[in-house]
C-alpha cells in the first residue's frame, strides 16, 4: 500500500459484507490509494464492528436516538471525520439517510453501493430486499448494482460504475440479494473507491 494513501472512513449498520468486501480488497492490493482509517456505525450491535476489530481498523458508534436532532446526529459524523483527517466515505450498508447539509460539506467525497442498476428501483423505500422483491415483482431479466456519488436526493447522485447480473428462473429476494451482492456488489465498491482515491490522490499531489 501507499504510504501516501487516501483516508477512508466507511459507515455501516448491520452486517458488514460490504465493509468485508473493502477490507480483502485492501489486504489484496486492489485497494491501494485508499486507506481504511475509520468504521463509523450508527448501531451498536452491528456485526460490521466485529469485522473492524479483527482488521485492527479504529470505529466508533453514533446512535441517532440518542441524538435530539438530525442535525446533531451528523454533527457528531462530522467532528469523527474532521477529527480523523478522512477525505473519502464510503456508505456501505448504512441504513440512515444524511441530510443536505452533510453531503454538500463532502461533495464528490461521499459513495453509496445500491443492489439494482440506478435509475431501476432505487430512492426512497428502496434498501435491502425491498429492492430486490420490486425487481422480481416487476419481471425485471437483468438487475445488479451501481456505486454513485451521494447528494441531496436518496440515489440520485452520479453514477460511478455499474454491473448487470442476470436474474434467473425460481430467483426469490433473499437468493437474488446474495448473487448481486458476489457478482456485481463486492466487485465494484472496491473498483470504484480504488477509482475515486486515485483521482483524490493525484489532484492532492
């Protein structure tokens, strides 16, 4: 790894496959110009910290019911990332919606992963398997994942990469949930923070 890296915090909030996913990528070399330096988690039980722990990388828990406010909730997000020198975040499987003001302050710095091909099935109400019950209920062929930017809008930042997988005969959510996740998910999270901490490091240079 470069020892002139990228510092990446990524935020979690249940299990972790994504963060896993960043993880090997970063053991494996094909994250190089990024460094994970931070899991943030707004659930203290999320298996995600576990796997923060074993790949010796700092995390730290904000608990939005134990904040007054939205506001607060990010203020608290924000003094970590401030506090840590992070010039990427990487949403992976964060299950909380951050608000205008907070993705404004990191325009171009905030990436999100969705299980479905953006513009299909994505934005408000769409996360996790809802996503993928509306791709079989429509009678969609062919599905997979975009990584994007994030903005103001749920979804609706630009589109970094995205990967097509094929939706098979007898496909229920939860076994389609998994296959986007191996084939399309755990590939292209990695490529695209590889992608956008080579770009952060070289206009740093």
């Amino acid at each position: 790894m470069l020892k002139d890296s990228v510092k990446i915090a990524v935020l979690v909030s249940g299990g972790g496959t994504n963060l896993q996913a960043l993880i090997d990528a970063q053991n494996s070399g094909i994250l190089n110009s990024g460094k994970i330096s931070l899991v943030i988690s707004n659930n203290p039980n999320a298996y995600a910290i576990e796997r923060a722990v074993k790949a010796g990388i700092d995390y730290a828990v904000v608990c939005k019911k134990d904040c007054p406010s939205q506001e607060e909730f990010e203020q608290k997000i924000i003094d970590l990332i401030e506090a840590n020198g992070i010039e990427l975040i990487v949403l992976a499987g964060f299950m909380s919606i951050l608000g205008e003001n907070f993705t404004k302050k990191y325009d171009k710095r905030i990436i999100n992963v969705h299980p479905s091909l953006i513009p299909s099935f994505c934005g408000k109400g769409f996360y996790g398997l809802r996503v993928h019950e509306a791709a079989l209920e429509y009678g969609v062929k062919v599905t997979g994942a975009t990584v994007h930017f994030v903005n103001e809008i749920p979804d609706g930042g630009e589109i970094i990469m995205q990967k097509a997988v094929e939706i098979k005969e007898g496909d229920t959510p939860e076994v389609l949930q998994k296959r986007v996740m191996v084939e399309a998910e755990w590939i292209i999270l990695p490529q695209s923070v590889e992608k956008i901490s080579n770009k952060l490091l070289n206009e740093r240079r």
